[in-house]
C-alpha cells in the first residue's frame, strides 16, 4: 500500500480494515478503496506506462475489465497500448465457492470484440 508521500502516484488510493467477503469468495483483513486512483488519470500515467509496457510482449488485442473498478485501469491500459478496450459487468453470484461471482460482456460489446 502506498506510504502517502507526495507525488506518490497511490497516495489517493485508501484502506479500510476489517473483516471483507470479496467476491472472489476470497476473505481480507484489509479493503483497498482505489477510486481516488481515476479521479486524475495524470497522476497514475507513469504507473500504467509501465504496466503496458510489461505487457507488450503478450500480444495484446483487447483489455478488458470489470466495471466497479477495474475498467477504470483498462480503458487506461487500452490507450496507452493502442488497442482495443471493454468491459464487464457483475451477472450475479453463481455460488457461494471460491471465484463464485460471475462477469459478462455487455451485448452490443460482444459483436465488437469477437475473435
């Protein structure tokens, strides 16, 4: 987690402690609160710089992320890389097991990103 010091590219991001279900159906002592992260995408450019750059050897056609959240660093990650980004949304919790929540494209993003 970030120490805060200024002009660190984290120090938006926040946590809370406590007892925290995911939906992963994983249990954490700690919750990340990283919205603050997106509100100036600025801040975090040299992060997802590096991060593109780590993936660039993947042969990367299109990031994709979930819409609380993570589609925030994918749309972030797509433009930077020059490719193609989407997102999922929650479709509902399938079980209460390990990895039980489940993601779906949205329709009109389905025909978009095929193949």
């Amino acid at each position: 987690m970030s120490d805060g010091a200024p002009g660190d590219p984290l120090r938006p991001a926040s946590g809370r402690r406590g007892h925290f279900r995911m939906e992963s159906g994983l249990h954490s002592e700690l919750w990340l609160d990283l919205d603050g992260l997106f509100v100036d995408a600025r801040r975090i450019a040299p992060s997802v710089q590096v991060l593109a750059s780590r993936l660039e050897s993947h042969g990367v056609a299109v990031v994709c992320g979930p819409l609380l959240g993570g589609a925030f660093l994918a749309q972030l990650l797509a433009q930077e890389m020059g490719v193609a980004f989407a997102y999922t949304e929650l479709v509902g919790v399938i079980t209460d097991d390990l990895f039980g929540a489940r993601y779906g494209l949205p329709p009109g993003l389905v025909e978009n990103i095929r193949g």
